[in-house]
C-alpha cells in the first residue's frame, strides 16, 4: 500500500468505465490525456495509456492490481505524442499487448480492422476506423453501455485540429458523418481530453455545423477576392488569439486542400517576397521550444518539408 500512496485515483465514470486523467496538461490536451480502464469482469482494457508518464503509468498498474483485473490488451486510439508513448513501457509493465489500426506506423503487437470487436469478461469494444485527425485514427463503441470513446476526434470540450499533412478534412468530415449516421444514439461520449459529453446526438451535430460554418467562412472570404493563408485566417478568425493563428493557418489549408481536390478552389505560387515576417512565422512556426503535442497536431517538425514552405494564393472557381 505505502508504494501506490501518492498515485492518482480513477474516477468511476459507470459501472466498466473507469477514467485516469495523465498529468498532461497544455493548450491541445486541455485538462490532460484521458486514459480509461474498461471491464466489469476480471480483467480490463486500457484505451490512450497517453505519454510516457511514470506515475501515471503505475497509477493504472496500481489500480489493475487493487482490483484483481489484469489488463488484457492496451488500446491506443491514434499515435499522437499525448496518446501512445505510454503504452510500450506499459506493455513491458503488464505483459500485455499494443492494439492499434492495422495500417499505424507506431510499434503495436496487434491490429484492429474497422468493424471488429474487442471481447472480455464483460464488456465488448467495436473499433470504428475514424481517420481525420489522424491516418490511424479509432474509435472504439463499448456495446453494452453504448459508450463511444473518441480519442481526438471528438473532444469534450472545444474543437479538434486537422492539420496536414496527416491531417484530413474530408476524411475527417466523412468520419463525423459516419458517427452521426450510425452512434449519435449513444448514452456517452468519453473524449480523449475534456469532460465526458452526455448528449452526443447534440455534440457530432454541433462539430459538423462547426466545420460548415468555417468552411462558409473561407468560401466568403474567397469570393471578396482572392488570398494567401495568411490573409484568410486574418479575416476568417478575427476572435481568435493570434498565437493560435499558425493552428488556424493549418485548418485554412486543410479546407483549401479539400476544395482543391473538389475543384472549388484553384491555386497559384507566388513569390514569398509577398509576404510579410509576421505571415512567414504564421506559415513556418519555430518549433525551439514547441511543445512536442503541439508540433504533432500541427504537422512541424523543424525538418524540410514541416512547413508550408510553397506560398500560394487561393481563388474560387469561376
């Protein structure tokens, strides 16, 4: 007992979910990484272990041996640096298994196909391919509670960041729509950051019309005239604080990408001569110092070919 003194606690979210919260804090995590504990019988799956956080790490190997329910398999919703890290020390810890999308590029032992299920004593997980946010990205639907867990897809408070280039938007607006048409009739949502949401009909409907909205935004803008990133996220999120313009920056071209692929938008190379210091630093942020979530939400890495280094102007098809 003396050594588990100290270790966080899980919140008992229903009678086999069981939530601890990472001491992650930040601007992309919020409170911290989600980490749940999921089974009623003797034994439980561990979905997001998040980073490779000791004390976190042994708080969930604390709480598997408390109540006799050895983990079984580790379930990792996407390879972000908040969600992954943590699972190979924890796979070395509990002897159990890294389960991830069959197509991740992370170290996993075993892969989930879309549509197939994940049974224990007790409680059954369907994986639910949701790409997007991520190339890798899961959902997993706990069946006997209709609880959907998200991972970042759906957080429980604010909007996610599709950024590319492993970012999305149309696979992720395409995902929302799938979760609309076949979960929004679940009890819950456990989001990978964020409180758990109990209206989730509510919640996909209120991301959709969020991402309509800023789509009709950009579209606006783009019939006013013709822009740069810069000058559409300058007119497109005025209410936004200016240190999250170079996120902005990355949403603005996920869209234009998706109009372009649509042939709604076309696009020209200019000069970057065009541009102005503080439209550079919007389109190629320092990463000396950037926290290592935020560099993977964003796309930067500070390697050639992490930045938008191709200035182009969008226009509107005629």
């Amino acid at each position: 007992m003396e050594q588990n003194r100290g270790l966080a606690k899980p919140e008992q979210l229903s009678e086999r979910v069981q939530r601890l919260r990472a001491p992650n804090p930040g601007p992309m995590t919020l409170t911290g990484t989600n980490t749940y504990l999921v089974g009623s019988g003797r034994e439980m799956v561990v979905i997001d272990p998040g980073p490779q956080i000791e004390s976190h790490l042994q708080a969930i190997v604390a709480v598997s041996k408390a109540q006799q329910k050895p983990v079984r398999q580790i379930l990792v919703t996407h390879g972000h640096p908040d969600h992954f890290p943590g699972a190979e020390q924890l796979s070395k810890m509990t002897g159990a298994p890294v389960v991830a999308y069959r197509e991740a590029t992370f170290p996993h032992q075993d892969s989930l196909d879309d549509r197939q299920r994940v049974t224990l004593d007790g409680a059954t997980l369907l994986a639910i391919y949701t790409p997007g946010h991520a190339i890798d990205h899961l959902c997993f639907y706990l069946e006997e509670e209709q609880a959907l867990f998200t991972g970042d897809n759906i957080l429980g408070q604010g909007t996610t960041v599709i950024a590319p280039p492993k970012g999305d938007m149309s696979a992720y607006l395409a995902s929302l729509r799938l979760l609309e048409e076949n979960w929004a009739s679940a009890r819950v949502i456990y989001g990978g950051h964020g409180p758990e949401v109990t209206a989730p009909d509510a919640k996909i409907r209120e991301y959709i019309l969020h991402r309509q909205a800023r789509q009709q935004q950009l579209e606006e803008a783009l019939q006013r005239s013709s822009g740069t990133i810069p000058q559409l996220v300058e007119q497109i999120y005025q209410d936004v604080d200016r240190r999250l313009w170079p996120a902005a920056a990355r949403q603005v071209l996920a869209y234009l990408i998706m109009l372009e692929d649509e042939g709604r938008v076309t696009s020209e190379v200019i000069s970057s001569a065009e541009l102005s210091a503080t439209d550079v630093a919007m389109l190629n942020p320092a990463t000396t110092g950037v926290d290592p979530v935020a560099a993977a939400e964003l796309g930067i890495s500070g390697q050639p070919g992490s930045g938008l280094e191709k200035v182009k102007k969008y226009s509107l098809t005629t």
